[in-house]
C-alpha cells in the first residue's frame, strides 16, 4: 500500500515516520486527535525520518488483498484503523505500507468532517488548487448556464453580477441581495440569499434560501438551505445549522451546536435531541464526548455503536443458549423480557469454533486445487486465514492453534499410510508456517494443536512423533519449545509415553551440544 501526502497546508500538527530511503512507514497519525503509533528502537537504529509539515491527502493505492482481509469487517469501520493494524501486525498481513511525498506544485487534500470541509473550500477559493478554480469550471455545471467569473480578492460571482463591496475568498451564486457593509471572509452562498447591514460573515458554507438580520455575526459555521437568523445575533464556531431552521432577534449560540428544525428521527439510538425555548431543536450524539458535537468525525462514536450493537448481539444469542438448555432439561422457563437477561459474556470459544470452521474449509479447497502449494495458493490461504482472524476477533495465541489444527484436519490424516504426502505438504507449505510461527509462544501452540488433535484423533496420534520429527528438521529453536511443551503435559496423559522417547532423544542431543560447546571454550 501507498499512502500519498502533500504539504500540510492547515497547520494542525500530525506526525509521519517513515525509513530514509525506502519510505517504508513506521509512525502514522491520520486524525490528529489519534496518538500515533509506538517509537520503536530501530526507528533510532536505521535512517528514519519524522515529519510534522505534512499530511494525509486521503489517496491511497493498494492491492486486492487489503480489501478482502477489511472489506465488511465492522471492527474496522475508519481507514485509520487499517493502517495501524497493518503497521502493528505486518507479517501477519504480508502487507508494507510506503510513503509517497507529493511534490509542492501538486495540491491534494480530502474533506471528513465540518471542519475539513470549510478548509477544502478555502484551498479552492483561493486558487491552491489551480487549475481548479470556480472560474475554470465548464457551464453544464451550474443550473442557469451562467458560470463564475473571477474578481479581486478571491470573488466569485455569476458573470452577469456585480461582487460585494467588502468581500474575500467569497463565491456567491444567482440572485443574492447584500448590504453594501456587509463583509464577507471565505464565505460561500447558495442561491436567493439576503443579507442586511452590518452582517459579518467568516468561514460560513450557507444554502440557497438564506437570510441574515442586520448586525448578526456568524463564524466557522455550516448552514442548509431555508434557514432565517434574525438581527442582531451571535452564532460561534463550529456550529451547524439544519435546513428549515429559524433564529430569533438577539440569539446567541455557543460552540459545537447541531440546531435543527425538526427533532431526531425516531428509533435512532446514537443522537439525542432537546427542544430549545426559542423553537429549534439543539441535536447530539449521544456516545461522544465530552460536549456530543458532530463537528469532527468521532471515532469514539463508531467504536460505541459497533460494542452496542454487539453487546446487543451477545444477549440475544445468550438468551437462545439458556432457552434451549432450558428445554433440553425440560424445564420451564418463566416469561422475561430482555431487561431480566443477565449481562453474561460468551466464552470466546464460540468465535473460535467459528474461526476453526472458516480455515478448515479454506485449508481443504487449497490442498484439493491443482496448484496447492504455489507463491499465489499459499498467499490466498494466508488473506483467507487473516479476514476470518479480523472478522472473528481471534487472539494471536487462537490464531497460532488454530492454523495448525486446521492443516492437521486435512484429509492424509484420515490415515497412518499417508506419512510421506504429509510431510511433502508441511515442507511445500513452510512459507505459510514462516509467517505464522515465528517465536517460542507461537511455536508452543504449534504443540497445543497437535496435542488437541492427538485426543481426538487416533491417527494423529499415531503419527505424532513422526510429525514432530518433521517440525523440528523444518523449524529452528524448536528442542525447547518441545521439551517444554511436553514438561506442560500432565502426568497420567496418555500422550507422554508416545512422545517420551522422542524428547528424551531430544534432550540427549541438546546434552551433547552443550559438551561441544564447553569443549570450544577449554580450547
């Protein structure tokens, strides 16, 4: 994957690490409210750089695989999301994001929220963005034929109409009346406005239909189509005001404020809405804070919908697991409703189960194709492993037993004659093995795996020591993992005298590599 970046032309600070010559990314931070992610030692070790003068343009190219391993993953709802998770699990993933430095003459810049929104609008009033400028803009675009012409101070206006007197970074559509002391600071209308004397007006983006009393004053505001403020008024930052909305005379409204005309629409459990005093409906999500303003795109607020939603998921699928537990003892049980379910949390075993089932079929369609164990097979069956891993919320630990379960379900374990087809496919499969048993902990689950399958399996017990044979020539450090795999096993588990001679010639081997090394060091 390739982010691309441009010169951050906001100012708001937000960090880029990436390596000196490679522009590998190592240290992100999309949405400058998000801390980055952890300073590692070898960012300090290797040629890094940090930057703080850019930011993300909102462009990235990846291949197919980053959009089958998220795509329709709720856990993954923001694409900040996906690149933190990219960066801390990068093996796992195979995937490498790059860094891509747009040069000062290109200008790219994506619009997620209010405020991004009116600073895009500033970049193309004010012709960052050139060639792409009002005046530029082809006549099919504009509902009257009549396009923009550029004036002084960054105006636009219809070709056929005069700009304001005292005006700046401003474009105007058809028809609107305004004072001549009106001013107007980055300012964008709709259609049919009236503005009377004194009005001043910055950073506002306004609909057609919009009308202002005289010595009103709006800042860095987003306003519909149809609203009337009254004389006299005072209306702050970051405040967006819904179509249909009417302002009284001597209004004044603070930061961070939804004013709607109509309340929240019923059902919908993420907003809240209040009816003012004054007539209009002050709106709010319901899960963000501190203040609830849908100013900044909230993270806070998608994450809590998604626990909602899955909390709610939980309680029903608990109360269907005591019903026919119920049943089955053939007890009654008494009528509830959903407040007298207790707040239970399942068992992860059920997304386990799930997770087990997902990759054995993957794992059997790959071993039953032509081309099993070629680059592109084993790839395919690693972004099928790491979607359901994502998809079902499996630990690093689960995921580790549960590929290796999943190989030794494969049908040459249905029988003690297939050993050499076995060992063939462990050996064609090593680069999927590579990528997810790198470590002791991971290796350790490797035994578990086969530990589990050998209870339930009596070929795969019987094949056990030849297995383990096979593991141990293909993977490095692996004397300690088993032996203490098998110091872990309980004492009357059936399992220790099948596997006893093979550790005990394990540790032999080990005894006589230490000799060796002892003899080195006399010498």
């Amino acid at each position: 994957m390739s982010l691309f970046y441009s010169r951050q032309i906001s100012g708001e600070q937000r960090f880029v690490g990436f390596e000196t010559n490679s522009k590998k990314l190592l240290v992100y931070q999309g949405n400058k409210d998000v801390p980055t992610t952890e300073y590692t030692k070898s960012m300090f070790v290797t040629q890094s750089t940090i930057r703080a003068d850019l930011a993300p343009c909102g462009i990235a190219l990846c291949s197919t695989e980053i959009m089958l391993q998220f795509a329709d993953n709720c856990d993954y709802e923001i694409f900040d999301q996906v690149i933190h998770e990219i960066l801390v699990n990068e093996d796992l993933h195979s995937q490498t994001v790059y860094v891509e430095i747009l040069p000062e003459s290109v200008m790219a810049f994506t619009a997620s929220d209010y405020g991004s929104l009116l600073r895009a609008q500033r970049l193309l009033v004010h012709r960052w963005c050139y060639p792409l400028t009002y005046d530029r803009l082809p006549t099919r675009v504009f509902d009257n034929r009549i396009p923009l012409r550029y004036h002084r101070n960054h105006v636009y206006v219809p070709r056929n109409e005069e700009p304001p007197v005292n005006a700046e970074g401003t474009v105007l559509d058809r028809e609107n009346d305004i004072a001549n002391d009106v001013t107007l600071l980055d300012v964008t209308l709709g259609k049919n406005g009236c503005l009377k004397e004194e009005v001043v007006l910055r950073n506002v983006i306004a609909g057609d239909n919009f009308k202002v009393g005289k010595g009103t004053v709006i800042d860095g505001v987003v306003i519909g189509d149809k609203v009337t403020i009254g004389s006299n008024c005072k209306i702050r930052m970051k405040t967006i005001i819904g179509s249909g909305v009417n302002i009284p005379n001597g209004t004044v409204i603070g930061s961070n404020l939804v004013i709607m005309s109509t309340p929240s629409p019923d059902g919908n459990d993420d907003i809240v809405s209040h009816r003012e005093p004054l007539g209009y409906y002050s709106w709010k999500l319901l899960d963000e804070k501190p203040n609830g303003h849908f100013w900044r795109k909230s993270q806070s607020f998608s994450r809590t919908r998604r626990e909602r939603h899955v909390s709610s998921s939980r309680s029903s699928l608990q109360h269907s697991i005591s019903i026919d537990q119920a049943s089955a003892s053939g007890n009654e049980l008494p009528d509830c409703g959903p407040s007298d379910i207790p707040d239970i949390n399942l068992d992860t075993e059920f997304y386990y189960n799930a997770f087990l089932k997902e990759i054995c079929e993957s794992m059997k369609d790959t071993f039953e194709s032509e081309n099993r164990s070629t680059a592109d097979a084993i790839n395919n069956l690693s972004v099928e492993i790491n979607c359901s891993k994502l998809a079902n919320g499996i630990s690093p630990e689960d995921l580790s037993r549960g590929v290796f379960a999943s190989f030794i379900s494969l049908p040459p374990f249905k029988t003690t004659k297939q050993l050499a087809l076995i060992k063939k496919l462990f050996i064609e499969w090593k680069p999927l093995w590579k990528k997810y048993y790198k470590n002791h902990d991971n290796k350790l689950q490797l035994c578990h795996a086969i530990e589990d399958g050998a209870l339930e399996n009596s070929t795969v017990r019987a094949l056990m020591p030849q297995l383990f044979m096979c593991i141990f020539e293909n993977f490095e450090d692996m004397e300690q993992v088993i032996i203490s795999w098998f110091d872990s096993l309980p004492q009357d588990s059936i399992i220790r005298p099948d596997m006893a001679k093979f550790v005990e010639w394990l540790m032999e081997d080990e005894d006589e590599g230490d000799e060796d090394d002892d003899d080195e060091e006399d010498a």
